[in-house]
C-alpha cells in the first residue's frame, strides 16, 4: 500500500508538491477535500465547507463536487451514508466514510493531499506522512502568486483555511494537525523551492520502502 500523505499549511505549495510527486512516481493524486477555492465556487464559507451543515442542502452541494474531485467511485448507498452522518453530526460515520474514498485510491499507490490523510494513515506500512509550511508572509505571498489574488485577499483567506483545516483533523482524529509526531518529514517549501522539495519527498519516500519487509518467495 505504497502512499505519500501531504498536509500543507495555506500558500505552503501542496498542490504543486503533491502533483508532481503523483507524476513522477505514476502514482493517483487525491487531491484535499478542503480548500478556499472549493468554499468560494460552491458559495458556501470555509468553516462551513469545513464543519458541515445539518442543512441537506450543503451535502448536496459540497459532496457531491468533492466526490467526482476524488477520482473515487462513491455508490449512491455511499452517498446516503455521507449524507446521513452530516445530518445526525455523526463524526464516526463521516470519519468512515472519508477514509473509504482515500484507501480506494491505495493499492496501485497513491499522493493523498490534505484529507487528514496523516491523521488517518501514519504509521501503515510504505505510507509517508510530509508536512509543509512557511513563515506567514512567504504563504500569503505564494498563494496570491498561484491563485491569481491580491496579497490582502491571500492575507484574509490564510487563517481562515488554516484554521478549518486544523479543525478537519481535530475533529474526525482529534490530533492537532502540526503534532510534529504526525510527520515523518516536515519542509519549508516557502524556502526550498518546489523541485528540490519533490526530489527530498521521492528520496525519502524511496528509503521508506527500502525498508520495507520483501515478499516472502517460495518456502
């Protein structure tokens, strides 16, 4: 169950680490469930893209989109039990729920960007788990670079989708989201450019599977 999980801080360049990660192993990229752009193109706020509504409405909209952006094939019995744990604010069901669209993506390897992939895989075999992040101003920086935004706008959205996404992790695994413990390696990508943290990510990665017991062969 070869997989790289990476958690990034907003404007910490997690979408470009985790791409090319995913292209230069072959491996499926699952991209985050939470981020700002999600929020603002289904007209909903990060906190509630985040924590969920009882409103079926917000279901309908949010995971419906978040669903077809995993690549993941979710039955309409799936569906339902999404929809039924967000309407009871039942944690357990959704936590299980989540992690079926990440493990589907696992067998032939994948790059798991966000999703409390940390939180819910550390510690499986062949699984590292990478944090990203950066000094305030480096991220504010970058993301209004990447997103195309002013810096004041980049300034307004860091906190908030830094704080829904501590809350993610909180609340399905209520582990706090920069638990050193959490991350078999940590970078600066606002200071190490996005190559170099690739080819640091691959290394590691490479050495976390030398380690790994070999098949056992015929007896």
């Amino acid at each position: 169950m070869p997989a790289i999980t990476v958690s990034a801080g907003y404007g910490a360049g997690g979408s470009q680490v985790a791409k090319g990660l995913a292209d230069r192993l072959g491996f499926r990229l699952l991209d985050r469930a939470i981020s700002s752009l999600v929020a603002q193109q289904l007209n909903v706020t990060v906190d509630e893209a985040e924590e969920g509504t009882q409103k079926r409405g917000f279901v309908e909209k949010f995971f419906g989109p978040l669903a077809a952006m995993s690549g993941a094939v979710v039955s309409s019995d799936e569906d339902a039990a999404i929809d039924a744990a967000l309407i009871a604010d039942n944690d357990q069901v959704f936590r299980q729920s989540a992690e079926r669209i990440m493990r589907a993506a696992l067998p032939a390897g994948a790059v798991i960007l966000g999703r409390g992939g940390a939180a819910a895989l550390h510690g499986e075999p062949g699984v590292l788990t990478v944090r990203l992040y950066g000094p305030k101003d480096r991220r504010i920086a970058h993301a209004a670079r990447v997103e195309g935004i002013d810096a004041a706008t980049a300034a307004e959205r860091l906190p908030q989708v830094d704080k829904a996404r501590a809350h993610y992790v909180r609340r399905l695994y209520g582990r706090d989201i920069d638990d050193c413990a959490l991350f078999d390696l940590q970078l600066d990508s606002t200071l190490i450019p996005t190559a170099t943290c690739i080819d640091i990510v691959a290394l590691a990665f490479d050495a976390v599977l030398a380690r790994q017991p070999a098949a056992a062969g015929p007896g």
